[in-house]
C-alpha cells in the first residue's frame, strides 16, 4: 500500500485554506514578520484610480490602497478567506467589493482597470496562460499588472538556494515558474525587482502594451 506524501509547506496551506483566521500567523511565520513591507512596494508602482487586487487574502492592502484613496475591487476564490476579508474591512468602516471568483473568470468589461495587483498569489495559480488572458482582457491599455511573489533566491547564497531546493519539494505551489517570460509571451513590457533576505522576494510590473 502506498501511502500518500505529506509536504510539510503544504501543510500550514491546508490549515489556513480550511481557517483563514489562522492565515496572518502562518504567514508571518514564514516571512519573519516582513510581510505587509513586502506587500506594500506594491504603493511604488501604481498608477491611475481603478485598482483590482487578485486573491486578496484576509484583505489587508485591499484596505490600505482604499484608505488611501484608490477606487479598488478585490477578487478572491475561497469563500472563507472572502469572508474574512469582507468582515475585517466592515470592521473598520470600509465598504469594498470583494467578489468570489476565480482569477480564470473575471467578472468585467474589457479594458477597464488601470492596475492589476497580485501579492504572493501567483504560486497558486496553475493555468498563468489562461490567467495572464484576462488580466489583459480587463486592463486598459498601458495598465499594469503589480506582483510580488516569493521564489528562488537570486544572490547566489549557496545555502539559501539550498534551503529554498529543500522547501520547495515540500510545496505543490509554483515557486520556481519564470513568471516574466510568460508575461512577455502575452506582450507585455515587463521589469522585475529582487529583494527581501537573499534576494528571495521579488516584485514585477508588467505594462500592456
Ligand atoms: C498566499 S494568499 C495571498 C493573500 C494576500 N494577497 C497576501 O498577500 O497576503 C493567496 C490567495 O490567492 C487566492 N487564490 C488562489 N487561487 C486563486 C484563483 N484562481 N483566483 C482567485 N484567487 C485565488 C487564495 O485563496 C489566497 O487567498
């Protein structure tokens, strides 16, 4: 009898897709308390009023992009986590869409946001062709999609890479997919940044052109 492999990453990715409220923890636990930092480079590169955040999570910068003024709209798979985020937000005075939907399917007209923004989604996403299609087909032209995802670490640390080869076998999750080349593949003008500890983080912005 086999039996089934348990990967240790996928785990702490059951509990919170089962508990959203254990979802904050988890997450700092893993980006050792870095990461709304992370999330808020998002701020340096968004451009125009109308703001769709994909896979909003608990809804944290959903938040802060409407208190600072952004017209925005989140879209989130999981009923749970949409829960959460929509309780969260009503909690502290805001008002805010946030539609339960699968990133495959959006739920708009053509070329209407000026911004995309995506934070430590990507890796969950399987079907980047399909997604990468309609986030084209619902910004405007020259908008832009916002990334920040985790991946393999780029300042050539030995053990760094080492580690990240041992998490990474213990994860389903598409850590190590090359993003950037399938955004140029869809005809975008793409820059990407790398930060965070062993420059594990990164941040694209890829322009619709
Ligand atoms: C790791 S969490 C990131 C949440 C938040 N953006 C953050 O930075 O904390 C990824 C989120 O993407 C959502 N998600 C995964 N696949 C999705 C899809 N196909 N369409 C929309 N949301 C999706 C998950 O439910 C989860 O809430």
């Amino acid at each position: 009898m086999r039996l089934p492999q348990i990967k240790i990453i996928d785990l702490f990715y059951r509990v919170y897709k089962s508990w959203p409220i254990f979802y904050d923890g988890i997450i700092q636990l893993f980006s050792v308390g870095q990461w709304e930092k992370w999330q808020d480079r998002t701020f340096d590169d968004l451009t125009g009023k109308k703001i769709l955040e994909i896979g909003v999570g608990p809804g944290k910068l959903l938040l802060k992009m409407a208190k600072k003024g952004y017209s925005v709209t989140g879209l989130e798979f999981r009923k749970g986590m949409a829960d959460e985020a929509r309780k969260r937000i009503k909690a502290k005075g805001y008002d805010i869409d946030i539609l339960q939907q699968s990133i495959y399917h959006l739920p708009f007209q053509n070329d209407v946001f000026h911004c995309i923004v995506l934070t430590f989604t990507m890796a969950e996403i399987s079907n980047l062709d399909k997604a990468i299609s309609e986030m084209k087909r619902v910004l405007m032209e020259n908008g832009r999609i916002i990334i920040i995802a985790g991946g393999m670490p780029q300042d050539k640390n030995i053990f760094a890479r080492i580690l990240f080869r041992m998490l990474e076998q213990q994860t389903l999750l598409k850590l190590e997919r090359d993003n950037v080349l399938y955004l140029k593949q869809h005809g975008f003008e793409v820059t990407r940044t790398d930060f965070g500890p062993f420059n594990m983080v990164n941040k694209i912005v890829a322009v619709k052109k």
